[in-house]
C-alpha cells in the first residue's frame, strides 16, 4: 500500500483551474453577483449553464457510464476552490456534490450494493447533464454523523416540514428521509418552498413544506446521508480555501496599490506582520482541504480528514474575509466592494456541515482523545 501521500495539483487539476477561472471571468462579474442578490432569482441560471452545459462540471463525480465525467473529489474540490474564490451563487455543492453522493449511496455503477436501484441511476444521468438541480433535504447545518430531521410516510404519502434546506428554491429534485428509515425522490412540484432569511444570499436556505407528497423510495436514508454530509463537509474546505485565497490576494493587491505618506499602505510594517500571519494560515488550510479532498478520493481515513479539514476551515476563512474588509479601509465597508459577499459566505460556511467545535469533539472520538 502507497503511504506517500501526494497533495501537490496535478497538471490535470491545473488545466481544470484554469479552465473553470476562464469561464468564471466571462460569466461571474462581482457587480453581478452583488446585483443578483438583490433580485428574486435563487441563482445564477447563466452561470449555471455555461458550468454545466459546455464543461460537464455537474458530473464531476457522477460515472461515465451514466453519463458524467467519473472524476474523481479532488477534481471537484478544485472547482469549488475556484467557485468559492468567485463567491458563485450556483448551486454546485448542493446538487453536484452533497445530493450526488446520496444518490451514489444507490447507483448500480459503483457499488453494485444490494440498495442500487435504476431511479437512483437515471437521476444521476440527470444531474450529470445539468437538466436537473437536486438538493438533499437536510438542514445546510447538519454535521456529518448526526441526527437529522425526517418527514413522516402516511399512505404511501409524505407529509412535514423541513428547515434550512440550502438551494432548495433551485431544485427541481429533492431527496427527503422519512420515518420509515428511507430516502425518497420527490419532484420539487410536490412540495411548498418558502424562502428563509440567510446570512449569504448566494446560497439561499428555504423551508420544504410536504403534505401528502409523492416520493419514490430510494433506501436507506442514514448511510446516503452520512456519506452525502460527509463529503459535502469535505468540500467544503476547498470552497472555504477559495474564499480565503481570494481575500488575502485582493487585500495584498489593494495595499500595494493604496499610498499614505508616499508610500505603499503594505509597506508599514505593523501590516506586513498581518498579511503574513494570515497567509501561514491560508497555506495550512490549503493543506487541510486537499488532505480532505485526497481523503474522500482513495478512501483512507475520510473520517479523520474531513473532520480536520473542518476543524481548521471555518476560522481561516472568516479571518481572512474580516482582515479584507478592514484592510481596505472605507471601501470595504461598501455594498458596491464584493468584501462583504466573501465575509457572509465564510461566516454561512462555518456552521455548514457541522460547526468547528462540532468536528473537534469527532475528531477527538475518532482518534481516542479525551474531551476536555
């Protein structure tokens, strides 16, 4: 067995960058995305289908043989470093990822487990191609491993409510456990969504509403769920990188630029200590997040990885966007500055998929560490 892990991008993962920061640039202006949260519109359907229609990027993770791309995680954490580096109001990590993998849990092309079932396929070839955006109907909040709310089955009938479902208002597909133990397939038709109040407008959260909704059953809903929650938690990281990388090169970038006294505002050296001790962090986080990501590919100590990433994620990328913010003086308290989309979407993230506390108490029950 390789013990040699190697976490460097691959020539492959950089032409995939470069690929997806190419498009982001034509399609994902920050006056846009600033503009576009003031509208009614879930998301960003241009975007969405440039990243879905000409690249594929939807089936990352999803086989070929059902139509996707059969990458692997870590070419899709390179894709959410760029989306998160671009604030993108898509909804990628919802549907290509979280509701992907619970939809894998079912799919007779990796496993051939007992569970597969052909709805699980042919929902995959529709995720894959873009057509349709699914969301899993568990709380963006919802660590890994946890409990989480159900819907109750009645007459073959779903009835309930469930709450901070992220990029709900964008799915046409949404998978809900029910009392019963199961995961079922449910057309976004069937059901009410009503818009939440959410920190980050670029990913928008709702409240489901079902009363009597038709759903077909997939399987069991824990292990798709855990698995889902787990490699969204895992991405996740790469998508808190982003964030991090971008407001640490603009806030250089515009330190450079910025003169006090006749001299570069960067210069001074009580700043110079700032940036550095910010970009110590952003290099570690990158490591974590690859780690992560390497982790969920191969299969080793996922569990480890993922709740390090976490652990680790969350206080980077809000400490970058803050020291952006204040670091560009006057203009970072703006609006019209996209400072502040960063600073909400790391804050939203940090209680996405479970908190940093919630994955340190994992992380020490994984590794045998007394609590404190």
């Amino acid at each position: 067995m390789n013990t040699q892990t190697d976490l460097l991008y691959t020539e492959e993962e950089e032409a995939l960058r470069a690929a997806v920061r190419d498009l982001l640039g034509d399609h994902c202006d920050a006056a846009d995305v600033i503009a576009g949260t003031e509208s009614d519109a879930p998301h960003d359907q241009r975007l969405w289908k440039a990243l879905t229609g000409r690249t594929g990027l939807a089936g990352l993770l999803v086989p070929e043989e059902l139509g996707g791309q059969g990458a692997t995680h870590r070419e899709a954490a390179v894709v959410l470093e760029e989306l998160g580096r671009a604030v993108a109001p898509v909804p990628y990590l919802t549907s290509a990822v979280v509701a992907t993998e619970a939809l894998l849990a079912f799919s007779h092309a990796p496993l051939r487990s007992e569970e597969a079932t052909p709805v699980a396929d042919d929902l995959l070839g529709r995720l894959a191609q873009g057509t349709t955006v699914a969301a899993l109907a568990v709380g963006l909040h919802t660590a890994p491993g946890t409990a989480f709310p159900s819907v109750r089955l009645e007459n073959g009938a779903l009835h309930g409510e469930l709450t901070g479902i992220a990029d709900a208002a964008s799915a046409g597909l949404l998978l809900v456990p029910a009392d019963d133990g199961g995961l079922y397939a449910v057309d976004a038709d069937a059901v009410t969504v009503t818009p939440q109040v959410s920190l980050d407008l670029t990913r928008p959260l709702a409240t489901v509403t079902l009363a009597a909704a038709p759903g077909r059953r997939l399987g069991p809903a824990a292990p798709a769920v855990r698995r889902a929650l787990r490699a969204g938690a895992g991405l996740l990281a790469s998508e808190q990188l982003g964030v991090a990388e971008w407001a640490l090169t603009e806030t250089v970038r515009h330190l450079k630029d910025r003169r006090q006294f006749n001299r570069p505002v960067g210069g001074f050296q009580a700043l110079k200590h700032r940036l550095a001790q910010l970009w110590l962090e952003v290099v570690n986080l990158r490591a974590a997040a690859r780690a992560a990501a390497d982790a969920l590919t191969t299969g080793e100590d996922v569990d480890v990885a993922v709740a390090v990433a976490q652990a680790y994620a969350a206080s980077v990328a809000v400490h970058a966007a803050e020291e952006a913010v204040q670091l560009h003086g006057g203009i970072g308290m703006t609006w019209e500055h996209p400072a502040h989309l960063y600073l909400k979407r790391a804050k939203a993230d940090s209680i996405a998929y479970g908190t940093a506390g919630a994955h340190r108490t994992a992380l020490a029950e994984l590794v045998d560490l007394p609590a404190p």
